[in-house]
C-alpha cells in the first residue's frame, strides 16, 4: 500500500515542501506538496533522489571500524567506547589543539545536528575548529558582523518586490538560490521582468541564469571588489549616491565617499574586465529605481579580495537606499530567532582573536579557515593536529588542494567521521560512525528561515525509519559529548555533562517548541505559534512579506549601521596595490568553478538517476583559446596549476569568457577505497586538485576558489 507522507527537502537552501510516496517504508515517489505556500509545489531535479540516498545500498549503516585496508562492523558501544578512548589520548598527549573538527555543509540542513553540534564542538574541547563557511559563506558574514554587529545579520534581496536586480557571482538557475531562500526562486527573479523590471547578472560566464536576464556583463575572476568600487566612485562623484531612510541611523557616510573616490570607473576598468562607459552606464541604471538590489553570493565572497567584495555589495545597497527597504536588502524575521538564540549563547562572532598555528590566518567565529587544515596536519610542532572528526563533509573533494589533505589524514594518529558515506575522505577514518538522512529525521529549517524572502515556517516528521544500525545526529552527538565529560573530572565537564543531560532529556521536539514559543511569533511573546500549532499546518505557515527592522533589529552597541569598517577600510590599500601592479591583463588562462543542478556538491553522485546521461565534469574553453591550443570538444586535457594536475574532458563553448575555463566541483570518484559504485563510474576529476590551499582572501582567510592560475596541454 502506498502512503502519502509529507516532509522537507533539505538538500539545498530553498527548503521545498515534498510530498513522498512511501511503501514498506521505502521512498517510491516524489512530488513538490502545492499547498506549501512558500514552495507552492515547486521541486528540482535533485528531489527525486531522496529516496535514492535513502534506499543507497552503499550507504553505511553500521559503524565501522577500519584496521589498515579492512572494515569491519562493530556495536555502537565498542565504537563510541574507542571514540572517546582515542580522542583523550591525543588531547593528554598533544593538548586540546591537537584533536580538529571539520564540519561541512549538511550539518547546516539539519536543525537536530545544529542544536547539539556546539555541545559536541565544545566536548572535543579544540580550537582547531574547522568547517565549510571558510569555503562559503564567510565573507558575507564577516560583512554582517562589522557593520550590523551579528554574523548571521545577512541582508536578502527581496526579490518579490525589487524592481531592477544585479546578481553578481551566483547562478540560482542551478544552485536555486543561496543566501536567498525562495522556493522555486527561478519564477521569482522571472517575474521582476514580467513586471518591468531588470535583471544584470555579472558572471564570467554566461550562465543558465545569466540566459534569463536583460543583460549579461562578464566579469573577471576577482574583478568584483574593483568594479563596486568604480559603481560607488560613479555614485559619489555624480551624486546619485542616497541612502535614503537609512541616513538617520548610518555612520560614516563621508568617510565611504573618500574612501572610494580615488577608484573611478576608469582606473579600476581593467581588473574589473569591463569598460568604463559600461560602468558609468550601469551605476546610473541601478540609482534609476527606487527599488534596486545588489546580489552577491559563491562568486564574489571565493576570490581573493572576498571579503572587500561582499562588503562592498551591502556598502553599495545602502549607498542607493537599498538596505532595510521593501524590493531591496532586507532581514527576515523567522518564527526561531535565529541571531537572537545565537547571541544568547555568545556566538554573535568574532574576528581574528586568534591566528592559525602555521600561517598566522585569522580565526573567524571559532573556526580557522579550512585551507590551513593540511598544513596544520602535515607541518611538524608544538599545536600540531593529530587527531580529527569530520561531521558530514568531504573536504578531500570540498577544499582547496584537497589532495594535499588527501595525503596529510593518513598522518593522524586518530580519525572519525560521522558521515552516511564512506567516501574519499571518510574512508581514511579510523571509525566511521553512520547517521540518519533528512527523511528519516525530523525537520524544521533553523538556518535557512534566516535567509527566506518570506517569512515561513514548516515542521515536518520524519517520513520514513532510519535503518536499525544507524543513529540520529541528536543522539549521536550528545552521546559523543556525555561520553566525553564523563572520561574527564573537571568540574567545567562536570557542569556541561548536566547542561548536556537535561538538553537530552527535553529531546528536540522540546527544545524547537521552546524556540518557536519565545520567538518573535510565539506564544510567550503574545503570538501564537509554538510546535503543535505548527504541526496543525503540516505544508507550513507563511508568516508574510519581510518589513523594514532598523534601526532596532541592529545588533551593534550603538543601534547605528557601520557603512566603513576600519577592517575593510584598511584592505583598500591592497585593491591599490593590486591597481598599480596589474596595469594588463593576465597571460594565462585563470580557472573558475560552476554548480550544476543535478549534483550536490561532493555527495549525490552515487544517484544514477542524477548522474546518468553524457559526462557533466568538463571543462569549459572559448573557441578562441581552444584554438590557441589546439584543443577541441571531447578531447581530454591535462590542467595544470602550480598544486597539481588533473585530466578533463574539453567542452568548448562562448559561454565562458576569453581567458577563462570553468570546472564544476564536487567530481573527482576514483579513489578506489570509497564505498560509492555509481559515483565510481561517473567519476570526472576533482577541480580541487588544482585550486591551491595557498591562495586566499588573506582578509577573512576564504578559499580563492576564483582565478586560480592553469595552464592546459593535449594529452
Ligand atoms: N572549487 C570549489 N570548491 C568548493 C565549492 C566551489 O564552489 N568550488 N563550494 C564550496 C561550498 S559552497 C561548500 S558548502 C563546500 C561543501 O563542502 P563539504 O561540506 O565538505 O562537502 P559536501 O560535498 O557537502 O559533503 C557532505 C558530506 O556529508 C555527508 N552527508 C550527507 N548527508 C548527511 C547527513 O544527513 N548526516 C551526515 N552525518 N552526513 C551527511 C556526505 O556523505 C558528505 O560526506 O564545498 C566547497 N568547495
Ligand atoms: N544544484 C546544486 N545546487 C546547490 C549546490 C550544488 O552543488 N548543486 N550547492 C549549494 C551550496 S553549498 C551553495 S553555497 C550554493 C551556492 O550558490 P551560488 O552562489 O548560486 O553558486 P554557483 O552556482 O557556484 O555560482 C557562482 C557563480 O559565480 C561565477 N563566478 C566565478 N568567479 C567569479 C568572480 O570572480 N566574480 C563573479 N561575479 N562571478 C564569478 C561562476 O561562474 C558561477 O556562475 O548552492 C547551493 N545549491
Ligand atoms: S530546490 Fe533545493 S530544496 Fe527544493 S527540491 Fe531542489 S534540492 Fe530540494
Ligand atoms: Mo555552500
């Protein structure tokens, strides 16, 4: 018999109601739920795999133990029991510092691993905390923390509203949208056109999204930071430039006009790659309405000047009146205060209070960024990390020079991962402990409510079991932290244990009913929301259009808006350096990544339902370069840089711009002692095996996964 089940795609941001067939507890059928009235039906591609990760017979789902090459099942209890034995052998050996964490992107997509995660971080006790927003996001939260004083206090474009939008480094017709949750977000960025309006989107290559615009302006890698500069000099200098309401509770105005002023449109023209006509033309055009937008998302924050390039976007929205107005950047006010929560446990973040062991690169919120994880590992002294835990992520695949971390994991004296797959980076663990998957568990959205262009709110129940073998992040990381308190006898782990049992005891259902009743809709604080009248509407509550919040919404002392933080301020001097070294062009050919839409990342290639059909890993060349070295579609190419090289196959196309070539990520399932069949066969090569661990943002210490210097040869 076949039963309807309701429940959340968690795969990507745009949290799609799905309505799932189920039979004998297996998943047979996917379909968007219409009466979701934020993704009113709407699903991608990659929904329909839900069932296949679920059903994946290479999925593991018993932990694991490996002794040299072999794996073997062992209980639960043997395996926590050597988790907690292994990690305080290290941590009496080495120090704290010597056990690392990396967590990665899934964690995010589930609210139980998000609730118990800091407990378990703090249990491991170590500073060497790493994670995938130093891959991502960071940059824009940086922004978020120096001018609105609350990392996560990101601005959304309110694309339902806005009526000219320039989407700079993002491609939403594959990713479907990031920092910007909407359900089905193609028809929304569609309908500002239907209505009139304009959309530029500034890609170095003419992408899906970029198809569906009014214009396409191609950029050059890590052109972002120069060619904002040269929007907001145009501004200043025509006086176009109004904040608007936003005046009364800005600081820093004038400094911004001097700041910029020296980088007219015609001296940052050239590291931008686009004219300066062009410029002057497109700062006019986005002063023109009273309802522009700037978004800027993977392509803009991955670059070497990142972290100046996502401030610049929120310097510029509020430059033309954008921040906190309807149709501009707004910050949404979901039914679990996420920044409130946040702050209420001391992570409303930090920068730079301390610096990595080797390179000296800032922390961020906690975390080091994760380029300095292999050499943290691989370079010999006194911090030097020895043991580690990766929560659902890949970083083999995932970070720059991924083969070097490839090479450094054997070096530890203790690895476990928490993961669902044994896969490239997983199968160097010592133990593997398996997880649940999103169907099977509860979900409400705690992280990407915070970034909707609604308000919404939808529970869902767990739609089908987890096997027999596996645990639930909830239970498993609380587990792992009472574990760990109980081997040691401070009276600090003593008192965590306590905080740690009674959070357990609630279970999660309590502890998200707690969160929605003291929410900004909640039943304590005079609304009426809590979980069961959450649960009464199971294809979830839409809570309404995102209203202006400032100046009281501001997390900064003062309640003002910092438009010039000394940080970025300071990073100008670099931009002007950058100008006078690179008066031409580069020589060589810079590299740039792209999303697809039937992947995820590193980890849903074992679906063949996904990656069945013609090879999705190639390599984009212009014409004009493909002639210039002598490469054609369908040949295979060494690419070259100066970390490492890999084979890819040559799509040539004039959708990327002269000078550059794009490579998805993600690819790269060759490694033969992964447990991923499928993937195996669809393998394609890792892009980061190419990108280099060297090259940052030396600012926010993010990956520059954009303009990575290569070179291609036949053969
Ligand atoms: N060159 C280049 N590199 C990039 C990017 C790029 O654009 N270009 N993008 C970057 C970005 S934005 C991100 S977010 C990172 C992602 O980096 P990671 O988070 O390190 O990698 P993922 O590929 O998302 O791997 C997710 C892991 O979680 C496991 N997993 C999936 N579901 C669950 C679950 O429910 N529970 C548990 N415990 N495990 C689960 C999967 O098996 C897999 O091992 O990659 C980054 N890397
Ligand atoms: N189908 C699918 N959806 C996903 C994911 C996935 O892997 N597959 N991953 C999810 C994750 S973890 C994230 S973080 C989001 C990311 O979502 P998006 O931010 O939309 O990411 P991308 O699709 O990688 O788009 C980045 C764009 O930046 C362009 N670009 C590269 N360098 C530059 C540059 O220097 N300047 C500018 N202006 N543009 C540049 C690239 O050509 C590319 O088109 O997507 C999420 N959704
Ligand atoms: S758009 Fe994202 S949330 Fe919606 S169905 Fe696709 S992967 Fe799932
Ligand atoms: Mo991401």
């Amino acid at each position: 018999m076949t039963e309807t089940r309701l429940h959340t795609c968690n795969l990507c941001e745009a949290v799609c109601g799905v309505e799932l067939d189920v039979e004998a507890d297996r998943i047979v059928g996917v379909r968007g739920d219409r009466k979701d009235p934020f993704s009113k039906g709407h699903i991608c591609p990659k929904a329909a795999a839900l069932g296949d990760l679920a059903g994946d017979p290479d999925r593991v789902r018993e932990p694991m133990r490996r002794e040299g090459d072999r794996w073997s099942p062992v209980s639960w209890d043997s395996a926590i029991a050597e988790f907690v034995e292994r990690v305080e052998r290290v941590r009496k050996q080495h120090g704290p510092n010597a056990v690392a964490i990396y967590v990665g992107n899934p964690t995010v997509h589930s609210h139980t691993a998000l609730l118990t995660f800091p407990f378990f971080a703090k249990a491991l006790g170590a500073r060497s905390k790493f994670s995938a927003t130093s891959i991502d996001q960071l940059p824009h939260m940086l922004a978020a923390l120096e001018m609105f004083g609350h990392q996560l206090m990101l601005p959304i474009p309110d694309i339902d509203r806005a009526e000219r939008l320039w989407i700079m480094g993002a491609n939403p017709w594959a990713s479907n949208g990031s920092l910007l949750t909407a359900g089905n977000v193609r028809a929304r960025i569609e309908a500002i056109r239907e209505r009139g309006g304009r959309v530029t989107v500034f890609d170095p290559r003419r992408t899906e999204t970029a198809e569906h615009a009014d214009e396409h302006v191609f950029i050059r890698p890590g052109g972002d930071a120069f060619f904002l500069l040269g929007v907001l000099s145009t501004l200043f200098q025509e006086g176009l430039a109004d904040p608007g309401a936003a005046r009364a509770y800005v600081d820093g105005w004038d400094a911004l006009r001097a700041a910029v002023a020296p980088f007219t449109a015609a001296r940052v023209a050239s590291r931008a790659g686009i004219a300066e006509e062009t410029i002057v033309r497109l700062a006019r055009e986005l002063a023109g309405s009273k309802r522009s937008v700037v978004y800027g998302r993977m392509g803009v924050c991955t670059q070497e000047f990142g972290g100046l390039a996502a401030y610049l976007v929120n310097a510029l929205n509020v430059a033309i009146g954008a921040l906190d107005r309807m149709g501009g950047a707004m910050f949404p006010q979901p039914a679990v205060d996420l920044l409130g929560v946040s702050a209420a446990i001391g992570q409303k973040g930090h920068h730079g209070k301390f610096r990595s062991r080797v390179r000296g690169l800032p922390e961020f919120g906690g975390e080091l960024p994760v380029a300095t994880l292999a050499e943290e590992i691989d370079t010999p002294g006194e911090g030097q990390i020895r043991a580690l835990v990766t929560l659902a992520g890949n970083p083999v695949l995932s970070t720059p020079n991924g083969a070097r971390l490839a090479r450094a994991l054997p070096r530890l004296e203790f690895m476990a991962s928490i993961d669902i797959y044994r896969n490239e980076t997983t199968r160097h663990a010592h133990l593997l402990l398996p997880t649940s998957v999103g169907v099977e568990r509860d979900h409400y959205d705690l992280a990407f409510y915070q970034l909707a262009v609604r308000n919404a709110a939808r529970y869902a129940k767990a739609a089908v079991a987890a096997p027999s073998g596996v645990k639930h992040d909830f239970d498993l990381l609380t587990h792992l932290a009472l574990a760990l308190h109980a081997s040691r006898t401070s009276a600090a782990d003593r008192a965590t244990a306590l905080a740690l049992r009674a959070a357990r005891a609630l279970g999660h259902r309590r502890l998200v009913d707690t969160l929605l009743r003291v929410g900004p809709y909640g039943t304590l604080r005079g609304g009426t929301l809590s979980l069961s009248a959450l649960e009464a509407e199971p294809h979830g509550l839409d809570l309404g259009p995102l209203r202006p919040r400032l100046p009281s919404a501001l997390w900064t002392r003062d309640k003002r808006v910092v438009l010039l933080p000394a940080l970025f301020a300071k990073d100008l001097a670099r931009v002007e350096r950058a100008l006078v070294e690179d008066e031409s062009k580069p020589k060589g050919l810079v590299l740039v990544g792209r999303r697809q839409l039937r992947s995820n990342n590193s980890w849903m290639h074992n679906s063949l339902r996904l990656v069945k059909g013609p090879e999705r890993c190639t390599l984009l060349v212009h014409p004009d370069d493909a002639a210039e070295h002598g490469v054609k579609t369908g040949d295979r190419v060494l690419l070259r840089s100066k970390t490492g090289e890999i084979r890819v196959l040559v799509e040539v196309s004039d959708e990327i711009h002269r000078g550059v070539v794009s490579l998805p990520h993600g690819w790269g399932h060759s490694d033969e002692a992964a447990k991923l069949e499928v993937a195996r066969s669809h393998a394609g090569a890792s892009i980061n095996d190419v990108t280099d661990d060297g090259f940052v943002d030396p600012l926010s210490g993010t990956a520059a996964f954009s303009g990575v210097s290569v070179v291609i040869s036949a053969g």
